[in-house]
C-alpha cells in the first residue's frame, strides 16, 4: 500500500511539472510585444519584457508546485514531501527577488 502511494504522489508531481511546462511555453507566446502589439490583450500600461515575464511565470510555477507538494505532504503525513514542498517554495521567493533586482536595473 505504502508503495501504490508513493507511485501516485510522484505521478501527481510528475503532472503537476508537466502541465506548468506547458503552461510557460503557451503563456510565453502570449505575453510577448507582438501579441499586445495585435491587440490581444494587455497585461499593464508598460509590458514587461519576455524574458523577465518568462522568469516571473517559472516562479509562480515553483512556488505553486510547492505549495502543492506541502498540501500533499500534509494531506498524507509525509515530512519529506511538506519538507520539500517548502523549500521549493523558498526557492521561487529567490527567483522572484532575482526578477526584482534584473527589473529596478533595467536588465529586464
């Protein structure tokens, strides 16, 4: 039984991972200076460039992997995975700071 659970955690993550893969290379596109420029939609008065929204989007998708990794963990009584799940949260504050300090030096 211990080791169906573990399967289907790591089967949850392994979607979890593949669907924001998907999510940043079909969001990318869409948040690019062509497609505002065609009057798709608007995000804010000054667009951001690609690559800082690209890096904005991989963190939010960290950081919401790892809030659902700790849901897992403590849904399920596993230290390792709230452990993991926090860290991963942790890790897209960093990425997030990352953006903040590229943004305030124009590096966007």
């Amino acid at each position: 039984m211990n080791h169906q659970l573990r399967f289907l955690r790591q089967l949850a993550a392994s979607c979890l991972g593949l669907a924001f893969g998907l999510l940043v290379l079909i969001a990318t596109p869409a948040l690019s200076a062509p497609a505002q420029a065609a009057g798709a939609f608007s995000l804010s008065a000054s667009p951001l460039p690609l690559a800082a929204t690209a890096g904005r989007v991989k963190a939010n998708a960290k950081d919401f992997e790892g809030k659902t990794q700790e849901s897992i963990g403590n849904v399920t009584g596993d230290k390792g995975d709230r452990l993991a799940g926090k860290a991963k949260q942790v890790e897209a504050k960093v990425r997030n700071a990352v953006e903040d300090v590229k943004d305030k030096a124009g590096m966007g």
